[in-house]
C-alpha cells in the first residue's frame, strides 16, 4: 500500500479504480482543504521549477483556481482582478529586472 496523504484532482480516483487498483479518499473540510491546496501548490511549483514543463505550469494554474474557489471566489473574479493590477502596475512583458532604487 503506497500513502499519498495529498490534495488529488477530482478524476483521480476513477481513474485509479479504471487501473483495477483500489483508493482511499476523505473530504476534507473547508480549512483543511485549504491548506492541503496550499501543499498542492507548494508541490507543483517545485515540479515546475526542477522541469520547466509547460504541463506543470497549467497544475499550477489549476490549483490557484482551487484555492480560489476555496476562498469562495470565482475564476472570474481572480481574473478580473489580475487585469486591474495589470492595468495598474502592468505585466512581465518586458522582462524588467529591477536593479535598485534610491
């Protein structure tokens, strides 16, 4: 028996019983859940950062929509929200790295 212990996307576990293995999950509480997506997240990024894989970084995107949702928000709303601090202090586009200030 192999103990994940982590936050799992919903098709997960038909998709291990598709596989004719067996799984265990719970449903976790709201601050629970949060924290295991803020494990999730943690996770991912470290994935991403170690293989640079585009794969890894839609997880990252899709966790940030489930912390979201935990904090009972839309993805509409995390959106409209990074076009106004976009629109406010603008994006990466120019590959700025700031030096100092004085």
């Amino acid at each position: 028996m192999i103990f994940y212990n982590k936050a799992a996307r919903d098709g997960i576990p038909e998709i291990i019983r598709a596989g004719g293995k067996a799984c265990r999950v719970e449903v976790l509480d709201q601050e629970r859940w949060l924290e295991e997506l803020k494990r999730k997240l943690s996770e991912e990024l470290q994935e991403y950062l170690e293989s640079g894989d585009l794969e890894e970084l839609a997880d990252i995107v899709e966790v940030v929509y489930g912390i979201a949702a935990a904090l009972g928000e839309t993805v509409e709303e995390l959106e409209r929200l990074r076009l106004r601090k976009r629109e406010a202090r603008g994006g990466f586009d120019e590959r700025l790295f700031l030096v100092s200030v004085e």
